[in-house]
C-alpha cells in the first residue's frame, strides 16, 4: 500500500510535468506546455461517471488561476487577455466605466477553447500565466495555505472578549458579531473568509499610515522630521503630550501625528481648497492602493458623529499651534477636518488586504502592478507603524508578531508580511489598548505556525516546524529526503538516530489504535518506510521497537531520550508528522486517542502543539472528501477483521454493528454487510474491489480519449493554419 506522505499535494499534481524554462525552450513549446497543464486540470477536475467531459472552454484556464488564487476578471494586469477574451464571445466593456458586466464575463468564460484561441488568450500576459501555472508564485502551495487560513480564522471566531469603542456613536453601534479575513500576497493571490469581508467599515486610525506616506512623499523626509518625531511614546494614542525638548508629536500613529500629518498635507494645497477636496485626493490615493478594484467610501455619518465629539483632538490641534506652530501656518479647522475625513474613509477588508499588499510589495500594486509610493516612503512607513501602529500594545505585538500593523478603534487590522503578503481583519470588538481583539488573537495564531516574523529568518534554531508560505514544501524536500535516504543506508550515525525516531513514532501512534501494532498496521509502516528511505526496513531493528513500544505501550521514554540527543530539521518533522496522520487516519477517522498520542509525540519532537493539530486539520480536509461508504467498502473487502476493533473508532461501522439483526462479538464485516444488505440498510451496490479498477480503467480510456481527440484538434488547427499560408494557386 503505497502512503502519500504530503496531504498537501493535489490530486491534479499527479498529472503535471515541470514546465519547460523559456530561455532552454521554443516559445511555441512553452505555450503547448501551458495548454497541456489547462487540459490535465481539467480532464483531472472532471467528474469520472460522466460519459463524457465537458468541453474545455476559456472558464478552464481561469478556473486554473483562480486555483492559484488570481482572480482574473478582478485583476488589471489581465486587462489585454480579458479584451481577447471579450473578442472572441462578441461582447464587450461597459462604455464610459470600461468595466465587465457579469453577463460578459459569463458570455467570454463560455467560449469553447482550442490551441489557437489559447494562444490568443495567453499571449498578451504569458509571463503573469507562466508563473502561475508553474507554482512560482509567491505562495506556491496556495490551496493548502487557504486551508490553514480558514482553520486559523475558525478557531478564533468563538472569542466574545472587549467591547465596541464607546465614545463615537456611530462605532458603539456597529455588530460586535461581524468578523472577516481578506488576504492578498505581492503576486496578486488573493482570499477572503466571513460574511462581513465586503462590509464597508471606517478607516479610523489605519488611514494613519497613508496619510503619512503622502505627506512624506510629497514634503521629504528632512521636512517630516521636523514636525514630527518617530519614536514610541509609550503614552495613550490620544495624549496631549509632545516631545518635551523639541515640541513635535511623538510620532505619526498617535493621534497628535497624525493630525499633524494632516496638516502637512494640507498646506501642500492652496488656502482656497475646500478640505473634502483633500480627502478625495487621499482616497485616490487609497484606490490607488487597493487596485482600481473596489469602491472607497466616505462616511458623512461618522464624519459628523466624530466631530461633535471630537474635544480632545481640538484640545490637541490648538496644543500643536501653541507649543510649535502649524506647517506653513495651515488652517487649524482644515488640519482637523482633513484629519476626521480621513478617519471616515470606508473601506472593506477586501480592499484593504490589496492595500496592505502594496505596502508588502515596496508600494507597488500586485494586481495593477503600479507603483503608489516609492520604496524608500513605504521603507519608513513600515518602520513606523512596526514601533508605533499597535497603540499601547505595539511593543507587545512587536514581540510577540513581529509584523507592521496599523489597528483602528472601528476594528479594523491592516498587516504587512514584507515581500510576501498582507491582510485585513474586521471585528469591532476591542481590547483595553483599543486593538481588535479577534484581529489580535488571528495574529498571533499566524505566527505561531508560520515563518512570517520578522525576525524568523534565523535558521539554526528550532522553530517548532514552521511553515514557511514561500517555500513548495514536498517538492523542495524532495532533495533533503533523497539525501537522508542514502546517508542510511551508508551508516551516516546521525541519519540513522532519525531512521530510529521516525519508526518509533509511527509504532507508537499505530499502538494507540484500537487494534494496536496488528499486522495490518505493521505493513502501513513499512510501506511508509520504503516511501521515504527507498529500502525495505530492517527487520530486526523494526522488531526491537515493536517490543519496546509494547513493554510500556503508555510511555514514551525511548522517543523522549532519542529526540533530546538528536537534532531533526523541520522537513523531517513535518515528514514524520505527516506519516503519523497516514496512519491514524488509514480508516478515514482517527480516535481521540490516536490524536491525542499523534500529538504528544509531534510535540516531543520539537512541532509546536498549534502547528500539529493546524497539520492534522489539514490532513483531515484533504482527505473530507472519502465517504463513508467507501471506508467501510475498503475495510470489509481488503481486511477481515472484528467488528469490535473497529465499531469504537469509525461512527458509521459503529452504526452499522448496532442495526445489526444479531451481531456477535466476533462478526466480521463481510457478514455483518450481509445482514444489513437484507436489510437494506446498506446499498446494494458497494462497489466490490474489481468493480472499483474496471471504474477507474473506464475513466483511464476515457481521459485518453479526450487526450487524443485535443491533440487531433489541435493538429487540425496547425494543419489549417499552415495551409491557408499556402497560395494554392
């Protein structure tokens, strides 16, 4: 029984060749390439009991981008494949707006494809469907990075901690309920997770940051420095307060620098314009930023609630004229309006994830690939906000994070993960600093399974199996795993401590199923062995740690003592987690107690607990989709085992072992499936072992069918296109 020792490879990936390098290569070549890889998708995708696949259309190489996470129809560097598209579905923009209505993007998806529309639809972004297609992506294991996302997202929903701010109506009135997550990496992949993700909310004090980088892109650094500082103030965001030596505010995230900021903004403009014209100019700057693909609001609401209550923040713009002045004399009321609309502006979290990306990207947009603000603003910005962006809790979140992140009181959370990705969360409920308490909470979640802190680039150290978003993970361990293998069988000491751990921990986790180190169970982990180490186990080695695990079955001292004294890499822990979970779950459901064991020994060797159970959720969704019907298909026809083994760890056997007529402890399946056919409490047509390979040799043929009738199309295509060269004549 061969065991996939990554759930996180895709099914499709099975039918996938590397593609060809475009410098070693024929163009022509790399765009058949390209063509082949839309094709296995497809054929892959495909239902197998249908007679026959739908035809490939152009929604086909979308729906392979979006599998990426590009959302094409959303994404402006494809604006050239969209008008081809649009082209050949005779359709077109909408006139004055230039946008798509979603009955073109229907009419253009529906066009049937063959190689030389392909061609068409490629050609004018080649290099962006190349990445994409060769997992060169930012985040190339983008679908199982969703998955954890989502696990992540889901385990801190149920938190009901902190309130909604209270001293601005209008935010004292929002739903405490609504939580969202938007995430957008710099190669423009792109997610979003809860019902509120395209819920407008106010920016509040996360429009901080881009006022500053306007200002300081348009005035220069040495004319910011002078009105405002960049150190923590270690004061509350909305303190009086200034530098007492030199009068200026502290810096740019506490409320005094940022309106200060504001009015160097403003005094940029001519007296004479009205302060609304200044904020639109900083929305502009936010669409900028979100990528021309979202709305951004302003909310005259929150404008107006704000401002009737906005004492303190008059008390601190008249502080800043009295203690230094104001930039180039500014108008106090403008500074202060310009300040308050900025805080008004409304945003989703789904725009706000792009914006966030762009700053993760050195300020220029993933999906329009413009440049906003040029590096060395967004360099000081991010430097900013890493100190300052958290209020009271920023040194804390430094720490503990490790990423540049601009909260506001509306809760909203605004993270860059430099030259990798950002994202948004929204959940209005607040901690005592003022920070989203959801938003918090996802952060650190984050961190503590992924390689994402700033200062997590050290290698040496353990990182408790991190995952690393940039890395292709079992194509990349493809190489340390080769290695590992022959330093075993060359008697490298150090590779055979590794050999010895990776057996004890899956003799241990397989001893904790109910039916314990049974033959079953042994030839899982030699099949798992011969997978990794490309040789058969040594039998006598094996039989060794059968008898110690079974000596004290409860203790794990053997695999304590050997993981103390041996340093295993991250790839090797992840790789024995990884097999652990191939056998716990070998009957599609592990019990509690295989879990808990799986766990303690993951964390003994040096995976953080979060991460392994992160890793088993994951393992779990992979494999959602084996029902239960098969399961217990699988088990009666290659196994002939107890009920009573089985019934305690697999709900469905346990329900089929309690309808059953008269069910003896010793039943096996193949009789027990007997009776509860008469009964009918079983369909009458469980697929039998040779029905199931008859199946998949149909769906085999079939694949090949559909193979030859494209690469006939396809040369019919190059055939016509050769002789309408031709002059005939």
């Amino acid at each position: 029984m061969a065991i996939s020792m990554d759930p996180c490879v895709d099914n499709e990936e099975e039918y996938e060749d590397d593609l060809y390098e475009p410098l070693d290569s024929n163009p022509d070549d790399i765009l058949r390439e390209l063509f082949l890889h839309v094709v296995r998708r497809h054929e892959s995708d495909s239902s197998s009991d249908e007679e026959d696949s739908p035809q490939l259309r152009i929604q086909h190489v979308i729906q392979c981008l979006e599998q990426e996470g590009i959302w094409f129809w959303r994404d402006e560097r494809f604006v050239e494949s969209q008008n081809v598209a649009l082209r050949f579905a005779q359709t077109q923009r909408k006139p004055y707006t230039h946008q798509i209505s979603s009955a073109s993007q229907t009419l253009a998806m529906q066009v049937p494809l063959n190689f030389y529309i392909f061609q068409e639809f490629v050609k004018p972004c080649a290099r962006l469907f190349l990445k994409a297609f060769s997992q060169e992506l930012v985040i190339p294991n983008w679908k199982t990075f969703v998955t954890d996302m989502k696990y992540h997202f889901q385990q801190v929903e149920p938190l009901q901690d902190g309130a909604n701010a209270s001293y601005i109506p209008v935010l004292q009135q929002a739903d405490p309920e609504q939580w969202a997550l938007s995430i957008c990496s710099i190669d423009g992949q792109r997610v979003s997770l809860g019902e509120a993700h395209l819920v407008p909310h106010t920016l509040q004090s996360v429009s901080k940051p881009v006022t500053y980088a306007m200002a300081l892109h348009r005035e220069g650094e040495a004319f910011m420095e002078e009105w405002i500082d960049v150190e923590p103030a270690g004061r509350p965001f909305n303190t009086q307060d200034l530098d007492p030596d030199t009068q200026r505010p502290f810096n740019a995230s506490i409320n005094s620098g940022a309106i200060m900021a504001a009015g160097i903004l403003a005094s940029g403009f001519s007296s004479s314009v009205n302060w609304k014209h200044i904020v639109d100019q900083v929305r502009k700057t936010w669409y900028e930023l979100c990528g021309n693909d979202l709305d951004i609001g302003f909310s005259d609401v929150t404008f107006e609630s704000e401002k009737e209550t906005a004492y303190n923040n008059f008390a601190i713009a008249y502080n800043l004229k009295g203690r230094k002045g104001l930039p180039r004399n500014v108008d106090l009321h403008t500074m202060l309006d310009v300040y308050l609309g900025c805080c008004s502006i409304e945003i989703t979290t789904e725009a706000l994830s792009v914006a966030a990306a762009t700053l993760a990207n050195g300020g220029i947009c993933p999906i329009t690939g413009k440049e906003v603000f040029p590096a060395s603003v967004v360099r000081t910005v991010l430097s900013e906000i890493m100190m300052c962006g958290m209020y009271n809790q920023a040194g804390h979140f430094a720490v503990e994070v490790g990423l540049p992140a601009k909260s506001g009181v509306s809760g909203a959370l605004m993270v860059i993960v430099p030259n990798v990705f950002g994202f948004a969360t929204f959940s209005p409920r607040l901690n005592s600093k003022g920070n989203s308490v959801r938003g918090v909470a996802f952060c650190r979640r984050l961190v503590d399974s992924y390689r994402v802190h700033v200062f997590e680039t050290l290698r040496s150290g353990n990182t408790g199996a991190k995952i690393d978003p940039r890395r292709n993970g079992w194509k990349e361990e493809r190489k340390h795993i080769s290695r590992m293998a022959w330093a075993v069988q060359v008697g490298d000491v150090h590779a055979l401590r590794i050999r010895d751990i990776f057996l004890f921990a899956l003799c241990q986790t397989a001893n904790a199923s109910p039916e314990g180190l049974s033959e079953r169970m042994l030839d899982l982990i030699r099949a798992s062995y011969q997978d990794i180490y490309q040789s058969p186990v040594d039998e006598s080695l094996f039989s060794d740690i059968q008898e110690a695990v079974k000596q004290n079955p409860k203790e794990l001292h053997f695999l304590d003592q050997l993981t103390k004294d041996t340093r295993i890499q991250d790839s090797m822990r992840t790789l024995i987690v990884m097999a652990m979970f191939d056998i716990i779950m070998v009957d599609g459901y592990a019990t509690e107690e295989e879990q808990n064991v799986a766990i303690q020994v993951a964390t003994l060797l040096g995976v953080s607990e979060k991460i392994a159970r992160m890793e088993l959720n994951r393992y779990k969704q992979k494999n959602k989709h084996r029902s239960r019907d098969m399961v217990y298909c699988d088990m009666i026809e290659s196994y002939d085992v107890d009920v009573s083994r089985h019934r305690q760890n697999n709900p469905f056997i346990a329900e089929l072992y309690a309808t059953s007529a008269s069910p003896s402890r010793n039943q096996s399946f193949a009789t027990l499936r007997d009776e509860l056919l008469k009964q009918k409490r079983v369909p009458d047509k469980l697929p039998s072992r040779e029905n199931l390979a008859q199946q998949e040799e149909i769906v085999a043929l079939r694949k090949e069918v559909l193979r030859l009738r494209q690469k006939l199309t396809n040369l019919t295509l190059i055939l016509n296109d050769r002789m309408s060269a031709v002059d005939i004549d």
